[in-house]
C-alpha cells in the first residue's frame, strides 16, 4: 500500500528502505529526540548509535501502512521486517515535524 507522507517522513522512510544511516539521519534535526520504546536518544550522535546497532544491523526496515493525526503528532503505522525475533512486527511511529524536520520520533511496539 502507498500512503503519502510528509517529506522529512518520506526521505526518512526511503532512505530506511536503503538501511542507509546518513540519509535516514538527515531529515532530523540537530537536536531531535528519539525515544524507542522508552529509550531516549537526543542529537544526531545518539541517533546515529541507535540506527547502527538497532536498524542497520538487524536490517529492520519499516513500510507505512496507515497515516493519521494525532494532535500535534503525525502518526504512521505498519510492519517492520528484518533479522530480528518476531520478524515482521507491527510498530507505530509518532512523528513530531518542526519545519521540514522531524524534531521527535517515539516508536512503540
């Protein structure tokens, strides 16, 4: 199913498909907070770790299935695949955008 995204989202969402740090690091902020389920990751240093050891070596890759709001948050739903236990899992992320970055992401199972 193809949804359509805001861009920072979109840009992230693609470059996760590519399992490309760089590019899914750029659409945030300098100073955007990540927290994965109830870890907290600030600044594109701890992000950068967290993509590394938490997506990119498990090749979880994400794929958006439903988009809504939900206040002041953009919320996406859909499974994420990769080599890790209970592969595919269904997870939802809650986007906070500033601008044309993403300022917050929280993702939960």
């Amino acid at each position: 199913m193809s949804i359509e995204l805001p861009k920072p989202i979109a840009d992230y969402v693609a470059a996760n498909a590519q399992l490309d740090t760089d590019a899914m690091l750029k659409p945030f902020a300098a100073d955007a907070v990540f927290l994965d389920n109830g870890k907290r990751f600030e600044g594109h240093g701890q992000i950068r770790t967290l993509f590394e050891k938490e997506v990119v070596a498990v090749k979880a890759i994400f794929s958006p299935e439903t988009i809504y709001r939900e206040d002041d948050r953009i919320v996406v739903e859909g499974p994420v695949h990769g080599d890790f236990p209970g592969s595919p899992l269904r997870f939802t992320y809650r986007f906070k955008l500033e601008g044309d970055a993403i300022k917050a992401l929280e993702v939960t199972i």
